[in-house]
C-alpha cells in the first residue's frame, strides 16, 4: 500500500523490460525463428544496460 506511488528505479523498469521480450522471444520461437532471434538481441541489449547500472 505504502509502495503505490514509488516511482520505479531505471534498473526496475529494465528488468521488466527484459522479461517482456524474454516472452514475447519465447512465444514467436515456435513461429518464426527470424523474429524470435530479433527479440533476443534486444533482450540482450537491454541485459547489458542493466549491467552497466550495477557497475
């Protein structure tokens, strides 16, 4: 209740951004691989933004 106007950390809203296209790669998996590769990179790209964060 206290934590609901808490405005969400960069690493957070990251975090949940990895995990969205963490999902959305392993559903296009089964579809279409390109796509699926695609949402990889991204997920990625974003993983290593949150590295950098805890340096």
């Amino acid at each position: 209740m206290f934590g609901l106007f808490k405005k969400k950390t960069e690493k957070e809203k990251l975090n949940e951004e990895y995990k969205k296209l963490l999902a959305e790669y392993h559903k296009l998996s089964s579809i279409d691989r390109k796509k699926a590769d695609l949402k990889m990179a991204e997920a990625e790209e974003v993983a290593k933004k949150m590295d950098a964060i805890k340096e």
